[in-house]
C-alpha cells in the first residue's frame, strides 16, 4: 500500500500556491490541478495536456465559502441546495461566475463550473492549499482518462507534484455529472453517475433538462472524439462470431460471450453499472498496455441510468475508429 504522508501533502500544497502543477486523486479520476485564480498558473494546465483553450476548466473547492470568490451574486439557491445533497461528490454546477475567475479558467465564457470532490486526499489538498483549484483529468488531450497515479504517469506531461496513492479505492471512476442552473431548472450538461433521476429524487419537483430529449444541450469541449485508447476500440456487436487475431475483449458480466480473445478482462460479475464504471478506464489503461493486444473490443450497455454515462465515454472513446470497422 503506498501512504500519502502529511509532507507530502504540504508540498503539493505549497506548490500549488506558488503557481504550480500537481496531479491529485479524486472519487471521479486524476485531477491536474492549478491555483485557479493564478491564470499563468492555469495557462501550465492547458500546455501540459496541450488542450485547446477552448475546452473550460472545473475549480475545486474544500468549503462552501470558496464560492463566494467563485460565483457572481446573487447566487441562484438552487446551488446550495444542490450542494446539500451532492457534495462533497461528483457533481460539477455551472453558474454565473465573478470577475475573480480568470477567463482562463471559462475559456471566455461568463460562467464558471465547480465541483467539491469527496476523495478525502484531494479534499486535504484543497483545505491546505486554501486556494480554489482548477483541474481537468490528468491525461493529455483526447486520451483515456487516468484513476491511477500510474495512468498519470504513464502521460508524461510536466508535472511539478504528482500524489502517488492507492489506486482510486471504493472509486467513481468516471468524471462528474456536470450541471447548469438557471432559476429554478436545472440541465446535464455531462453525464455521471449522478442521474437525472437521483436529482429529482433529492430534490422533488426540480425540472432536469436532460441532453438529447428537450432542448440540445452542449458544453464547451464536448467533442465527438475523447477518452481514447491508442489502440482501436470497437463496439463487439451482439452478432460477432469471430475477432480479428489478437485482440482484447472488455465484458461486463461472467456470462458474457468472450469469442477468441487473448485477453479478457470483465468489469463487473453481473453487470452492475457503479462496478462497470469504478473500472472501466483501468480496463481500458491495462488493454492498451499489454503488448498481446492490438484492438480492443467492448459490449455496449442499455442507455439508462448511469448507463448513459458510460456509453457517453465509450462512443467518444471508439468515435474514431468507427470508419476502420
Ligand atoms: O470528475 C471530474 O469532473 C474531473 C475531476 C478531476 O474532478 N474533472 C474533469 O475535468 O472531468 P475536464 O476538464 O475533463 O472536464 C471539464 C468539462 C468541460 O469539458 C466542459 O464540458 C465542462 O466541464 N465545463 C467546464 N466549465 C464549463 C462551463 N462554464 N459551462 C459549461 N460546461 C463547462
Ligand atoms: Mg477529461
């Protein structure tokens, strides 16, 4: 088991006020993270993973007072409520932001997402550093996203402070369900496991715009193409007889047909969506680092619930090599 020692924990945090880089754990993935209201500082994230400034950030907090900083008054009620429920967890709100946030950090948009992670190292960070921190996944642009200090690792961006942990234990492991309000409505921008039907289940009434149904929805940086392995990643379709030679197969449950695979690696027993996503890019990491693996092969889920995250970061992760099949 690697600790993370208080020392440590002070170092990344003093790093952090002095403008630089550290790669964290939360419950969702990795963070790489930056003092958010240091925009040289901010600009290192966006070279690190060479993202295009394009794609806005999400600030961290440890404590609810940060928000003042962080969001234009009024703030919408609904905020807190949501945050009453939500957090500390995966869940980003987008709201009006206050001129303290750099441009940045929105990619010039006038609003500003937030979320308070519930990992208890990066909440620690966060409390230390005492500076709200802005941190996408620590992965370069476009790859797979990391749950692991050793997916990080693996990236070799330039990095000031990387925590080195136990993996993401007991983890989400997929990125957070992002939100805007806007009165009293409240729209996914991103799906997570936090669902349309947990909101409305926490808050009853609330109306939730879900993407696809009322109105399209779209967040900044939401490409067609993300989260992708370097190697080909397929959907195996449910007619599939045969795979090509050497190729992994990634299933979700201990019946599921595995075809001629050299590898196999099953996310779940029995299918449970929390388990399949907990594992997901750590079986997506370990396929693409094993040399007996050339393409990748994975089942789809049913499109409910957190399905529908899941399958959101599969058809991004296999966009592009749609036209190869
Ligand atoms: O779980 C997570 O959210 C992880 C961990 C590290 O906390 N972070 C993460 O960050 O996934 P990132 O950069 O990969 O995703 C940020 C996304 C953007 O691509 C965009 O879709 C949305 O959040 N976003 C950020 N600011 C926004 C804004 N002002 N309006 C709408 N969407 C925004
Ligand atoms: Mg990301």
């Amino acid at each position: 088991m690697k600790i993370i020692t208080e020392e440590a924990l002070n170092q990344a945090a003093e790093c952090l006020q002095h403008g630089g880089l550290v790669a964290f754990p939360t419950e969702t993935v990795y963070g790489l993270g930056a003092n958010a209201l240091d925009p040289i500082a901010v600009a290192k994230i966006f070279e690190a993973k060479e993202r295009p400034t394009f794609d806005p950030l999400i600030v961290h907090i440890a404590s609810l007072s940060q928000l003042d900083d962080l969001y234009a008054k009024p703030i919408n009620p609904l905020v807190y409520e949501l945050a009453r429920h939500f957090w500390p967890g995966p869940l980003t709100i987008v709201h009006q932001k206050s001129d303290l946030v750099p441009g940045l950090v929105t990619s010039g948009l006038d609003s500003v997402a937030v979320r308070m992670p519930s990992h208890p190292v990066a909440l620690k960070l966060l409390r230390m550093a005492g500076v709200p921190v802005a941190a996408p996944s620590a992965n370069k642009f476009g790859q797979l996203s990391p749950t692991s200090y050793k997916h990080v690792e693996k990236q070799a961006m330039p990095i000031d402070f990387l925590i080195a942990g136990d993996d993401v234990a007991g983890a989400v492991g997929i990125e957070s369900t992002v939100v805007s309000v806007d009165n009293d409505v409240c729209s996914i921008l991103r799906p997570g496991v936090i669902t349309a039907a947990d909101l409305q289940k926490a808050i009853p009434g609330l109306i939730v715009n879900v993407p696809g149904e009322n109105v399209k929805l779209t967040s900044p940086g939401l490409l067609n193409s993300h989260y992708s392995p370097l190697k080909p990643l397929y959907f195996v379709t449910s007619d599939q007889t045969e795979l090509p030679v050497n190729s992994g197969i990634i299933v979700h449950s201990a019946t599921a047909k595995v075809l001629n695979a050299n590898k196999v690696i099953r996310t779940s027993d029995n299918c449970n969506l929390l388990e399949i996503a907990a594992n997901l890019f750590a079986s997506l990491h370990q396929m693409e680092d094993d040399d007996k693996v050339e393409q990748i092969f994975i089942e789809r889920l049913e499109e409910k619930g957190i399905g529908i995250a899941i399958m959101d970061r599969l058809k991004k992760a296999t966009y592009q090599y749609k036209a190869d099949r």
